[in-house]
C-alpha cells in the first residue's frame, strides 16, 4: 500500500471531527471518498498533508510513518494536495504559482514539468503572465491542479475539484483526473459529487460524521441500495 | 532661497530614508505574520549603540558595523523564536503586545549593557561636506540616501525574481497554500524577523553619525517608521519606502518653513490624516474588508 491511514482521530479544539479513520491506497489506484457536506472529508486531507493536527492513529507512506512529518517533508516524498476552494496565490503571476508548486524541488529543472503542465492546462500557458486572481473558477481549478503536479507527485489529494463549476467544467475535470490516473498518478479523490467521482474510481469510501461507513469498488457503490439513497439521489 | 529649499530637501529625503528603512521592516514582518511589531524603533536602536559599544571596546569600525547588523538579526530571530512561535495559537494582538513588551525588555537591556548617554559615530567618509546648488550637505547624507537606494533594488530583485522571495509573497497571501506546496512558513517567518531587524539595524548605523543615537532613540524612529508603513499602505514595502520620504520631507519644510516645534507632530499628523481619508494608504489595498 502506498498510503495506509490507521485510526485517524482528529479534533478542532474539543470537538472530535474524525472518530478514528482507516483508508488505504495502493500505488496507482485512483480511490474516491465520498460524504455530505461536514463529513470531515476536508479535515481528512489537511492531516494527510500534515496541516491538521492528529490526535490518534498513525499515517504511513510508502511503508514509513509519517504521522508527526512536517507538512513539508510530506510534500518532498510525495504527497500533494490541491485544496478546497483552490488557494492560487492570487496576487502572483500563473507562471510563479506553478513554479512555487515545485518549491521543494529546488535546485531541479522544472522547466520540462512546467512544459507538461502547460501540455495538460493549455489555458494557463496562454495567461501565465496573468495574476492568479484575475482567472475564472475553472481555470483557477486547473492552476491549483498544476500547481499540485508541479512537485512530481506520488500521491496527489483532490478536496472537491468539481465544487462551483459549471456542468461542462466539471466534465472536464474529471477527465484530467481519469488521465492523470492513466499517466500512472495515485490518486485520492474527494468529492460531494459521489456519482461522478464513484464512476471514475477504482474503489471508494463513503464517509459519515467522521466515520467510514462503507467501503467498496466504484461499481458496487454506486449499485448499493443505501449508497443510491443517501448519496446519489436515486 | 533656492539654497535654503535644497538644504531642507535633502533634510528631508535622509530622514525620510531612515524612516523608510524602518517603514520596510514593518512592512516585511506585517505581510509575513499580520502582526505590528512595536520592537522596530529597538532594532535601529541596537544597530547603533551596538556599533558605538563594539567600536569603543576596540573593534575595528567597519567590522563593528557587521557585527552590530548580524547580532541585531538574531535579537530578531529570537523575537520570532522566543515570543511569536511559542504562542503559536495566540491572536495577532496577543503578538503585537508582546512585541511592545519586547520593546521594553530591550529598552531596558540596553540601559543597562551600554549607558543612558548619547553616542555618535564618525561619519563614514569624513565630515568635509559638499556643496550642492547653494545648499550645503555632508557626505553622510549621500550614504543615507545611496544605501536606502541599493536596499530598496535588492529587496525589489529579491521578491520579485527568487523563488524564496516568491516564496514569502505567498506565505502572505495564503499561510495553508504555501503550507501545501511545502514551503516552510516558520522558516519564512523568522527569515521575516530577521530581515526587518538587520534593516532597522542599518537605519540605526547610517543615521548615528548624523543624528547621534541612545537607548531611547527606538521609541521615536519606530514611530516614525509605523506612521510611513501606515502612510505607504501597511503591507507594501515600497508603499512604506514612499511613505518614509514623503513624511521625511513634510517634516523638514515644516521645520524649515513653520516652526520646528512641530516637526515631530506633522508624523503624528500625517498619521491621523491618513487613517481618516485613506484608511488603506496610498498604495494599500482597496476595501479592506472591517470586521
Ligand atoms: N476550522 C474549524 N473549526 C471548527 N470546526 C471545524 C473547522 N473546520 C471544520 N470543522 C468541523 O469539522 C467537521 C468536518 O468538516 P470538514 O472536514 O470541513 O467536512 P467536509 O470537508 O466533509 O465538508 C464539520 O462538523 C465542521 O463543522
Ligand atoms: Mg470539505
């Protein structure tokens, strides 16, 4: 397994949020996790990548424990996270956005990763001089995407890159996921819209109030009775 | 007359560079931390006396310069060490408290390391000074204003074109996305503290031989630099460096011109006018959001 997570527990002040997660990923599967608004999906993430304290369990990658790494050291082994929401670094350029993705890789010519970023998103060539702030959602979507690439990630972390676009976007994400996943990326995909993101997996997690309540392949979670119900508005 | 206006002109831009030094370290620690540090004045202060202690014990005065600016950016790394990264959940008011606090302790260290006396140090190349246009000025001058002019370009280079540079702007914009891309923010803000404490230092090395300095100089110079970062728009650099010289000129012809006893009001003026009619500064900012 490349990521195994085991009794993850996390709290914002003396409020538990995630009541003792286990989550694995193996090394070129694309896993989803799906769950309603305040699930703790979110949360779920900000501890893989180290910026949210845990307060039990233990996170291994590759085999080494990297429950107290600083979220940095994270980064430099591997995992990447495009967060909630985006994050661009508004006021700076596209180019330096990018280019800040591969901040832990200084020193490396990313010049050819930027290339291959620009292959994948060729809107963000055409404005990389442009100020992240002043792109649409969409685009804004695929800079902090390419932003995560940017630092060659093993394990990348999608926290709801569907959420605020528009039908066509969306589609249009979830085929950069799907081929990212075909270049050989791991992925683990975050996602309210559980039907989409269920139908592009390997296998998924439906996650309840800070608990995994069902763990299967895509297919079967999208076909279970309870899954349809809760979820799928089915 | 012309004579008389350059005089109180180049007054005016050698104030105005100090207070634009100590203008840019607000700046830095501000964008990197949102906090006011209140401790800039002491930073400027050390750099002096520092200098003014380590010349008298015998050091060589060039070295004794060195020494001072370093040994002041680690009383900046030790703030941001000591004060702002154990208090890791406090409010940015807790911080700027403790930073008044930290003014005082370092007020008070000084006192009690060096003297209550003031001191001043040769100017660097020699008091003959030079005629400009009617106007007579010293050479210390030309240094005030030429370092202010290299700081300025190599900190514009600096986050303009490194990466760490960059790094930094992002920081401030966003802590958990430059946490994400894995640039270190407790690096970036002690960098900050450091950096804001050597340029007070310097401000505090090059205006000693004009202006002479003791253990109290801090108080009225981080004044000064606050009201120029304010006036600048408080997380802008060069907002600051902006707001420095313009405030070191309004002083001056209001010393030349009005009075001298309001000299150090119009900073104080300067300051309230600002807050009420351009509460973002000039180049602060549009529509801050009021909570
Ligand atoms: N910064 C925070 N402070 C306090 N509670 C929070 C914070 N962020 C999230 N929560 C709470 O933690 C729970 C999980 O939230 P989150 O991880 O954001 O869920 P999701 O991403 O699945 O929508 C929710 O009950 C939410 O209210
Ligand atoms: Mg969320």
């Amino acid at each position: 397994m490349l990521l195994e997570v085991n009794g993850m527990k996390s709290s914002y002040g003396r409020i538990e949020a995630l009541h003792g997660i286990d989550v694995q990923v193996g090394e070129g599967e694309l896993v989803a996790l799906v769950g309603a608004n305040g699930a703790g999906k979110t949360t779920f993430l900000r501890a893989l990548s180290g910026v949210q304290p845990l307060t039990n369990g233990e996170i291994r990658f590759d085999g080494a424990d990297i429950t107290k790494s600083k979220p940095q050291a994270r980064v430099k082994q591997g995992i990447s996270q495009v967060p909630e929401g985006r994050q661009v670094f508004g006021p700076l350029s596209v180019e330096d956005n990018l280019r800040l993705g591969a901040y832990r890789r200084r020193g490396a010519d990313t010049d050819a990763d930027l290339e291959r970023v620009f292959e994948t998103f060729p809107i963000l060539k055409r404005k990389r001089k442009e100020s992240a702030g002043t792109l649409s959602g969409g685009q804004q979507q695929m800079l902090a995407m390419g932003r995560a690439l940017m630092s060659n990630p093993r394990l990348l972390l999608l926290d709801e890159p569907s959420m605020g676009l528009a039908p066509l976007l969306v589609g249009e994400i979830f085929n950069i996921v799907q081929m990212l996943r075909e270049q050989g990326t791991t992925i683990l995909l975050v996602e309210q819209n559980a039907f989409q993101a269920l139908a592009i997996a390997d296998r998924g997690y439906v996650i309840e109030t800070g608990r995994i309540v069902l763990t299967d392949t895509g297919e079967n979670l999208i076909n279970d009775e309870k899954v349809k119900a809760a979820y799928l508005g089915l | 007359m012309l004579g008389e206006f350059i005089q109180y002109l180049f007054s005016g831009l050698t104030s105005g560079a100090i207070y634009a030094l100590v203008g840019l370290g607000f700046a830095l620690i501000y964008n990197a931390s949102h906090v006011i540090n209140f401790a800039q004045g002491e930073f400027v202060m050390l750099g002096g006396m520092g200098t003014v202690f380590l010349a008298a014990a015998g050091v060589p005065l060039p070295l004794a310069v060195v020494v001072a600016i370093i040994g002041t950016a680690c009383v900046g790394f030790a703030l941001e060490k000591l004060a702002v990264e154990q208090t890791k959940n406090a409010s940015v008011v807790t911080l700027i408290i403790i930073t008044i606090g930290a003014s005082i302790v370092l007020r008070g260290a000084a006192q009690v390391l060096f003297d209550k006396q003031f001191h001043t140090l040769p100017a660097f190349s020699g008091d003959e000074p030079i005629n400009v246009l009617g106007a007579t000025i010293t050479s210390q001058t030309l240094w005030v204003l030429g370092i202010t002019a290299l700081i300025v370009v190599v900190l514009q280079w600096f986050f303009n074109r490194t990466l760490l540079g960059k790094a930094i702007l992002a920081t401030s914009v966003n802590p958990l996305a430059a946490k994400l891309v894995g640039i270190n923010v407790s690096f970036v803000l002690l960098l900050s503290f450091g950096m804001s404490a050597a340029l007070g230092a310097i401000a505090g090395v090059l205006i000693t031989p004009i202006t002479s300095t003791n253990f109290e100089v801090g108080i009225m110079l981080g004044l000064k630099g606050f009201s120029a970062a304010i006036l600048g728009g408080l997380g802008n650099p060069f907002g600051a460096v902006i707001g420095g010289l313009i405030l070191g000129i309004v002083e001056a012809f209001g010393a030349g011109y009005i009075s001298s006893e309001y000299k150090d009001a119009m900073a104080f003026i300067i300051i309230l006018l600002a807050l009420f009619f351009m509460p973002s500064g000039l180049f602060g900012k549009k529509g801050t959001e009021r909570v």
